[in-house]
C-alpha cells in the first residue's frame, strides 16, 4: 500500500510542513473552544484524505450542523492566504447524502437547485425499518424495554426481524395490531408514535445500498441537520444504522482482500464533528455502542475515525482513550483541559495543559501523535475549499445560507 501523508500544516517555531502519517487506520480527535477552529482542522484533513486517496477509501462526513456541502467551492474569501502559504484554491466533488426525501427534508426547491448549482451532487439515504435492533426501535421513542409500551414494540419488532427480510413501519403497525397480550392503550399510543415514524420519510421498504450511497469520488457528507435534533435521537439512528453497515460490509470485504478478491468497500474514513452529541460520557446515544466498536476493532477492516468536539470532557472516555492522534486548539475551561489531561502520552514531556496554555491564535494547536511519539505546536494550513462554518455562526437560519 503507497504510503498517505497527511499536509496538516507547518511547525510554529520551525515554519517546516508538518505531516500526519494515515497509511493504516486512525484514530483522530480534534478539540478546542467554540470558534478555534476544529471543524476548519477537519476539513484540512477530509481535503488531504481526498487529494491522496479519492477512489481508494471511502470519506464520510457526519454533518450535524450542515456546514460541509460548501467543500465543493473553493476558498475564494481566504484566496490571498491560500497563495502565501504556497497552494490554489480548489473546490472538491461533494455528494450530500440526505436521510429522506431531499426535498421535503430541505423544504425548499430553492436550496435544493442552489446546491445543485455549486456543483453538489445530492443523494437520498433510506433506511429500512429491519435494519434497527427491537432495542433500536424502543430507543428511538424513549421507550423503555420493561415497560408496556415498549415490550410491546420489541416483540412486534422482534417476531418481524425472524423472518430475515426487509419490513416496512406498517408492517410493525399491523404486527402490534394483532397482538393479543397489548393493552389497547399501549397500541393506540405506539400508534401515534409509529405514524410520526412514517412522516418522517426515512425508513423505506427498499433501502438505499451503501454502494449506492457513498462514492469512492466524492467527499460524501451525511447530512445529519436535517434531521431535528430534538427528534428522539434520530440523527443518533442514521449514523449508528451507517456505521453498523459499513463496519460489517468492511469486514466481510476484508475477507476477500485477503484473497486478493476485488472489494467494492476498501477502506473508510469516518469523520464526525460536534461528537459529544454521538458518543455522549454518561448516558447512552443509539450510536454510542457502535461507534467505540470503530475505533476499538477498525484497525484490522481498515476503519478509521475522526472526531471533533468542544467538549473533551462530554465525550465517553473510553472512545477518547482509543485516539492515537489528538489535535488540540485552545481550551480554556477546566473540566474540559482536565479530561485532556488524562490523555496525556507517556513520551510527552510536561502536561497537557501547560503545552495548550500557549496557544493564543485561531488555526494553531497542539499535535499528539502517538505513531511517531512527538507533541508539536504547529498551524494548521488553510483551507483549499470554502468553509462552511463562519456563515452559521454569523447568520441564524439555514435558508440565509444561500
Ligand atoms: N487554520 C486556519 N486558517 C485560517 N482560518 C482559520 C483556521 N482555522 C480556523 N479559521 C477561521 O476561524 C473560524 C472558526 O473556525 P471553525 O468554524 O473551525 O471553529 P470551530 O472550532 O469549529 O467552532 P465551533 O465550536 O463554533 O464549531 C473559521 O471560520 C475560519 O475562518
Ligand atoms: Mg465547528
């Protein structure tokens, strides 16, 4: 396998290029305070990934806050910093994978068009109801599994799921409909709830294939804003039925490079911003489970992950403790340099903390990398693509966007 080097940026003191080693599997977190500059570092990274590995890994965004899709344009309002650091503005091909209808999701044609105009290439993702867990299911409405209601769905998901093939959320209507042992209540409740399921217009009878989702030649960016976050963890569904997809087709695949079969899925590369949403410390997300399966067993099929969060100390421990390369921008709060701390490497000299007390400007951050064993100060290179962050920041609604 040819070697990925990973152009992150340039040493502080040094000014010499600074590279992230990415031929195997990774583990990547990214923190810092609110506007530091972690998604900007994410998407240094999604370009160099793309650059040096477009059809032969698949690069996925899991985009909570709808900011991504603008990597299909280049960088023209930092053009001139482009130029002094000695590289062109470029836009990268994006295809924005939308759990649902596109439209109904956007609500707007306008949008739609715009996004097609700036060169997008929009795509619907389908989930099929069988493809959640009875767990899943009870989860997803806050259900608990003791409960009336929720033993209720799990055996009506469950006797569906032994029959081995795709089954649609009508199909759990009528299977709780023929169940003798329910209170009319419970069915009447689960009900409502089901038919909210229906209007939400993901799950499908026929799923979209991961084949048919991600390319090999885009940067493909999940678009989780879509989705209400206030939805009973719907965004937390999409990315958990995702990854347990990918995870598992990755290592069936695997298999068959090791007899040098052909494989429609080599390598993935996850990346996940604002991810104290998805792997919370302290309660329990549909994806948590999955997600640190990622990182704990991704080595082997090839599936690396990238995270990025405010908050070191919102994300689960044990997910931090698997990173082997850590990008950390300012931080001020306590709780949070705290959590970081615990991280700190054997090979590093001094903690944590004292290394991040230094860093005063936007794009600078400390690099941990454990493959080479070496902490550097270093500032991260500008973006070749445009940056969807600021605008969100500065304008409240999604629509102003355009
Ligand atoms: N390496 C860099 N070079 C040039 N500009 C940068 C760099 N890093 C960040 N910026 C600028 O800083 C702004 C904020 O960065 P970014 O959106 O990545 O912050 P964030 O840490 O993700 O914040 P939030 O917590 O609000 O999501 C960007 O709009 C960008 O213009
Ligand atoms: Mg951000």
């Amino acid at each position: 396998m040819a070697e990925v080097n990973l152009r992150i940026g340039t040493d502080y003191e040094s000014n010499e290029p600074v590279y992230v080693k990415a031929t195997g599997s990774r583990a990547i977190f990214i923190c810092g305070k609110r506007g530091a500059g972690k998604s900007y570092t994410m998407g240094v990274i999604i370009e160099e990934l793309f650059n040096q590995e477009q059809g032969k890994a698949t690069i996925i965004i899991a985009d909570p806050m709808g900011i991504y899709h603008t990597m299909s344009l280049p960088n023209v309002p930092q053009s001139d910093e482009v130029r002094d650091a000695g590289f062109l503005t470029k836009g990268f091909p994006v295809r924005l994978i939308v759990p649902g209808d596109p439209l109904v999701r956007f609500g707007d044609a306008a949008i739609l068009a715009k996004l097609r105009e700036n060169g997008v290439d929009v795509v619907s993702l389908q989930i099929n109801a069988a493809d959640l867990s009875p767990e899943a299911w009870c989860e997803l409405f806050n259900l608990g599994i003791n409960e009336a209601m929720g033993i209720t769905l799990w055996r009506a998901v469950d006797s569906l799921q032994e029959a081995n093939r795709p089954f649609t959320v009508d199909d759990i209507l009528d299977e709780i409909e023929k169940d003798t042992r329910a209170k009319e209540a419970s069915k009447e409740a689960l009900e409502n709830r089901l038919n909210v399921a229906c209007k939400w217009g993901i799950f499908a009878q026929e799923p979209t294939t991961l084949n048919e989702v991600f390319s090999l030649n885009h940067i493909n960016v999940l678009d989780l804003s879509v989705l209400d976050a206030g939805t009973q963890g719907l965004r937390n569904m999409v990315l958990d039925v995702v990854a347990r997809r990918l995870f598992t087709e990755r290592t069936r695949e695997r298999r068959r490079e090791e007899f040098g079969l052909a494989t429609k899925l080599p390598r993935v590369w996850l990346a996940i911003d604002e991810a104290h949403q998805f792997v919370p410390k302290g309660r329990s997300s549909l994806c948590k489970e999955m997600l640190i399966r990622w990182v704990k067993e991704g080595r082997q099929p090839g599936l690396s992950l990238i995270v990025a969060t405010q908050q070191p100390a919102a994300i689960d421990p044990e997910l931090l403790s698997q990173c082997d390369v850590i990008f950390a921008h300012k931080i001020t709060a306590w709780e949070d340099i705290y959590a970081l701390d615990r991280l700190s490497a054997t090979y590093m000299d001094g903690d944590l903390k004292n290394y991040i007390r230094n860093l005063n400007r936007r794009g600078e951050a400390l690099l941990v990398d454990d493959e080479t064993e070496s902490v550097t100060t270093i500032r991260v290179r500008p973006r070749f693509s445009s940056h969807g962050g600021a605008e969100i920041q500065e304008k409240t609604t999604r629509k102003s966007l355009f």
